[in-house]
C-alpha cells in the first residue's frame, strides 16, 4: 500500500491556518513599539503599523500642525489637507486618544445618518471626534454640507484635493489646516529609533539615503527599511542598492518584467517588494498585460488561476484589515504567475496601463455625480439608488428637455447643486 505524506498548503483552497489566523482583536487593537516580543500582534504586524503613533507626542514633524490641533477651540470644523501619505488620518486618530474623545467616521456607508452623528453623544455620554476621510469623495457632498453646519461635536475632514470644486462650500464653513511632507532629515531619524527599537545597527547616512529617497513620504520609508532590514543585524550600503529610485512607471514595469518575461522564479517573488503600489493596484498591473505577454491559451489560463487565488487573499486583507494575507498573496501574483508560463516563449509586448483604473479615473465624476444625485432622490422617491440611476434620472433628463418641469423647480425640492443637475439635463 502507497502511503503519502502531504503538507497541508492553505494557498491550494484560499484558506489559511489556525496559525495564521489574525487574533481576534489584531485588526482593531493599536499595538506599538513597546508591546513585548513574543506576542502575536509583535511579530505579525508590517512596521508602518507596529509603529503607528498611538499619541500626538509621537508625530514625527509637523510641530505646527499639532501644537494648533492642541489648542483649537472647535468653535468650526477642521479641514486638514495635504498631499498623500503625510499622515493626514493617524495625526486625527492620536488626537481622539489624548483628548479622550470617541472616534468616529462618517462615510458614504452611514452618510444618511450625519447630522444624527454629528449632534450627539457617544452611547456611554463622551464627547465624539467626528472623521469624514477623504470628503472630496463623498458622494453626497450636500447632505454632509448640511450636517456640518449644525455639528455639535469636534468635527475634522481631509482631502488630498483641496482644489477640488466640490469643497467649495465646505472650506467656507470650515478652519483650515496644511499638513506637509516630511523633511528627510526628520524622516532619518524616525527610521533610527525603529532600528533601536529592532535591535538593527545602521549608520546614519544609510537611513538618510532611505529618508530622500522617500521623498518626504515617512510612510514609504518606513516601508523601505523593513523590507531591506527586517532579520538583520546590520544594515551596509549595499543593502540600500535594493531601493534604486522611487519612479512608479520604472519600478512597475521592471516587476511586470521579472513576473512575466524573465524565468526566474526567485526575482519574481522579489520583484514588488520595492514597488510603491498598492497589493490591489500591483494585481491589476498584472491582470492587464499578462494575456498580452503569454501565448498559450494554457499558460494564460494557469496565470489566471494564480491570479484569482492572489485576490481572494487581497480581498481578505480589505475585509479582515489583517495585513498578514500578503504572505499568500504575493507568492501567488508573482511567483504563481512567473512559473505558469513554463517554457514556453513569450511575447516582448508594450507593457499598457490598467485599463480598469484608467476607466475608474475617466467617470469618477460621473459616478460621483449618479451617488450624489441619488442620495438625495433615492429618500424621497421610497427606491433604490440603482433605480434612481436606471430609471428616474433619465426621466427627469426628457421631462426638463421638454419643458414638462423647470430647472428651478426641480433644484429647489430636491436641492440639487449647480453640477448635479447640469448632469441630470445631459449637456
């Protein structure tokens, strides 16, 4: 009789391990660098979270911004902006810890419900922050503008785009704060206490090398120094060599390159570790060019199967908020897809941008619009936003071609902004 000895893969059905399974209050709990080693959230976290800043006190830079955040009076709400990945939401959650008061974020999910949040107390009677992330995307922006205007509560927004058109009222009834990029200099020496923290010698014009070539981003630094440090001792110059310079078009055509053109296995499981990119954004690079660079139709399907393995566990990471499915994920996008070509020759073919996240670029407004319009519609009209967008809108679009109902009429029942309804007409 045969007798196999198989190890268990948790890649082969998208499930993992009871080993590595998150514990039950990782994905909620703020685990710094002062918890002790041996435990769980210790060992599993990525540094850019094991060493978020739990206090204001622990911001690195922007002395400015939080000596103000201390002493607002909260007589307005708060619009603080900046460029991407300055710590615009960690600076707004340490500042809820030191004041005591309960977070809470108001977003397109709960959006209906804003000015009930923004009027009480938390359930056990404290003082809520009210968080609106990103309300350059919220969809409806003049419901928000609404419940602003009579919040009772410490209220603070971000955005990365303070241009934008659509906060021109909510920047009118708000203080505003700018929150800038970091200077190396104090990038450096973040990265410094993390190496004492990690028990890693390296020298300080190594850190700096790391530090500029994040360009003002700690956020990328820190992600820069794990992955050229993690399991080591001491860092040498030769390690930063691994970083080369932080152009996104280079750095994802180089991966795409080494995932699939090249034959080896090793460099393709390396290929993204320096790559500015989300793990989301990473697959879907991928997803676009691989049936473009493989020829057969069994090495594309076997790509594929890498491929949909890979964003079952990003999907997981999304649901879960445990970062530790990176390890399957990774593997499968990269190597997976590398070994599905086998042999076979391939195609040296241009290299195209993802045609999904070009296409979400291209109606961002338009679908910005369609969510705003049937926020406010959808309540009045007792039907589902899809309905709205299927059925009403372009009802509304001939009624107002031809002259059934006036433009004035319909902006003032359903209070409709200037751009919401030069949608709804069509022109």
């Amino acid at each position: 009789m045969m007798e196999f000895n198989m190890q268990y893969d948790p890649s082969l059905d998208g499930s993992v391990s009871g080993d590595d399974q998150p514990p039950e209050s990782e994905s909620m709990a703020l685990i710094g660098p002062n918890e002790p080693k041996g435990s769980l959230g210790f060992r599993r976290l990525m540094w850019i979270r094991k060493y978020k800043p739990g206090h204001l006190d622990e911001i690195a830079g922007n002395a400015k911004l939080v000596e103000e955040l201390r002493k607002y009076n909260w007589k307005k709400p708060l619009l603080v902006y900046g460029p991407p990945g300055t710590g615009k939401t960690v600076i707004v959650e340490a500042l809820a810890v030191d004041l005591g008061f309960e977070l809470t974020e108001i977003n397109d999910r709960n959006i209906e419900n804003a000015k009930t949040i923004m009027q009480t107390s938390s359930i056990f009677g404290d003082r809520k922050l009210i968080l609106i992330d990103n309300v350059d995307q919220i969809g409806n922006i003049a419901l928000l503008t609404d419940a602003i205007k009579e919040t009772r509560n410490p209220t603070i927004l971000i955005t990365s785009e303070f241009q934008s058109k659509r906060l021109k009222t909510i920047k009118l009834l708000c203080e505003k704060i700018q929150m800038r990029r970091l200077l190396s200099t104090t990038i450096a020496n973040l990265l410094q206490k993390i190496c004492k923290s990690e028990g890693i010698e390296a020298d300080k014009s190594i850190l700096a090398k790391i530090a500029e070539n994040a360009n003002g981003d700690a956020r990328s630094a820190i992600n820069d120094l794990e992955m050229i440090g993690k399991g080591k001792k001491k860092l040498t110059a030769e390690d930063t060599e691994l970083l080369g310079s932080r152009n996104r078009l280079i750095d994802v055509y180089s991966a795409l390159s080494s995932i699939l053109a090249k034959r080896d296995f090793k460099e393709a499981l390396n290929s993204t570790m320096n790559l500015d990119l989300e793990p989301r954004d990473t697959l879907l690079w991928i997803d676009e060019n691989l049936p473009r660079v493989f020829k057969g139709k069994k090495e594309i399907s076997s790509g594929y199967n890498y491929i949909s393995r890979a964003d079952i566990f990003i999907g997981r990471i999304q649901s879960r908020q445990y970062w530790g499915f990176l390890r399957y994920a990774v593997p499968l996008m990269t190597g997976g897809v590398n070994v599905s070509k086998g042999t076979s020759p391939v195609n040296y073919a241009r290299y195209q941008f993802p045609m999904y996240i070009a296409k979400l670029g291209q109606t961002k407004k338009e679908r910005s619009l369609k969510k705003s319009i049937s926020g406010k519609l959808s309540p009045k009209l007792h039907v589902s936003s899809k309905i709205v967008v299927r059925d009403y809108i372009p009802l509304f679009r001939i009624l107002l071609k031809n002259k059934k109902i006036a433009e004035r009429e319909l902006a003032e029942r359903f209070k409709f902004e200037d751009e919401e309804l030069e949608y709804i007409k069509g022109d």
